[in-house]
C-alpha cells in the first residue's frame, strides 16, 4: 500500500535533548513537508523540500532542523533551541505538476518531560 | 488579518441535517482550495480539491467557490456521527505552500 508513515506516534522530549521525527514515503512524490499543529489552531509549515538534498524555511522554522538525503525521507530534528515543542506534528508530501493537494501522514505528538 | 478566517465551532447538528462549513480568505490570487477532514490525533485526509471558482460533488459532499466574495464553502448532506470530525480549509495560490484555517469541529449526534 502506498502512504506516508511517521514514527514513533508519540514521543517524550527532556530539557536540552534533541529530538528526530520520522517521515518516509513510498508514493513517489517530490516535494515533502513539515507542519506543527497545536490545539484550536490550524497547520503551520515549519519547512519543506521540493527536491532532494534543498530544503526552504516555513513561517515557524526557529528550533527545527531538516535533511532530505533520499527522496523517500524527510526527518525533522526538534532542538533545544525550540522552549515550546509540545505539539502534533504532521508530514506531508506531494507530487509536482499535479496541483497543489498535500496528503498527510498519520502524526507524531511530542511531549516534553 | 489572517489570510484564512475559519470558525472554530464547535458546531452541533442532528443526524441527517444539512451542514454548511465556510472559510474566507483575503487574497484574490488563491486558486487552489481544498478541504481536509481530521478525526481527532489522526493526520487530515482530503475530502475535496477544487481549482478556481464553482462547484464540485462528491457524493454526499459539495465544496463551492466564490472567488468574487473571497469565500468558500463545504456542505455535507445526510450527515451521520461518523462525519464528526475537524474540517479543515486550505487554500493556494500555488508555489508550493498551502495556508490553513484554524478548523471547524463538527459533532453530528444521533
């Protein structure tokens, strides 16, 4: 079956610890993203790739870091530097030359100690 | 101004009413709107994906899009308990990023 995976479903962060959230896809699409979304709010991209080994920023990139070493994977690294990470965090991928429609991964909520 | 204004709700209605979800958004260069379904700690599906203005049906589903109001609309007919969810708005004007409002919930009780 074709999808977007991401792991571990939840995951518990401790002050000053980075951490990495997975994201493969096995759909063929080019262009991946990274979104957090807290409660009541809607999603906001922290950033995407369009090609592999290129990322862009988002509007919320500060404490976040990315690679995009194959075109199925995409981690997001959550650092220190982010006080605020407790959120759900969604991947996203899409194929170029085919519109705009993103399809989603099931999430990842990180919690901190 | 936010780019995409959404109700929250929540928003409650019997089984088998008509609901009627709508966002606004204050860019005339958006072309791309769709609409994404989220049941609760699960990722968004799609539901809808309309280029430009007018309507699209999807079985018990129309999206429609008023471009000349900057306003676009969900309606579910015959809703049933298994379409409460947050519907989510999307919008794009194209490269590459999409802009979301904030969600509606939607609770259709039995």
């Amino acid at each position: 079956d074709g999808g977007i995976t991401q792991s571990p479903k939840y995951l518990f962060r401790k002050e000053g610890q980075n951490v990495t959230l997975s994201c493969e896809q096995n759909l063929n699409h080019d262009a991946m993203y990274w979104y957090r979304q807290d409660p009541g709010q809607g999603l906001r991209l922290i950033y995407y790739s369009q090609i592999v080994n290129d990322f862009q920023k988002g509007d919320i990139a500060e404490g976040y870091s990315v690679s995009r070493e194959k075109k199925e994977s995409f981690p997001l690294t959550v650092t220190s530097a982010q006080k605020n990470p407790t959120a759900f965090y969604l991947c996203a991928s899409k194929r170029e030359g085919f519109g705009e429609t993103q399809y989603f991964g099931p999430g990842t909520r990180l919690l901190v100690l | 101004q936010k780019e995409v204004e959404q109700d929250p709700g929540p928003l409650s209605v019997p089984e088998g009413a008509i609901v009627s979800l709508n966002c606004t958004y204050s860019n005339s260069a958006f072309q791309y709107f769709m609409w994404y379904r989220q049941y609760s700690r699960k990722g968004p599906e799609l539901l809808m994906y309309t280029y430009s203005s007018g309507n699209k049906e999807d079985g018990r589903f129309t999206a429609q899009v008023d471009k000349s109001s900057k306003y676009i609309s969900l309606f579910i007919r015959d809703s049933q308990p298994s379409d409460s969810a947050t519907y989510l708005c999307a919008v794009s004007g194209g490269y590459n990023k999409l802009i979301f409002g904030a969600g509606t919930r939607l609770a259709v009780h039995p």
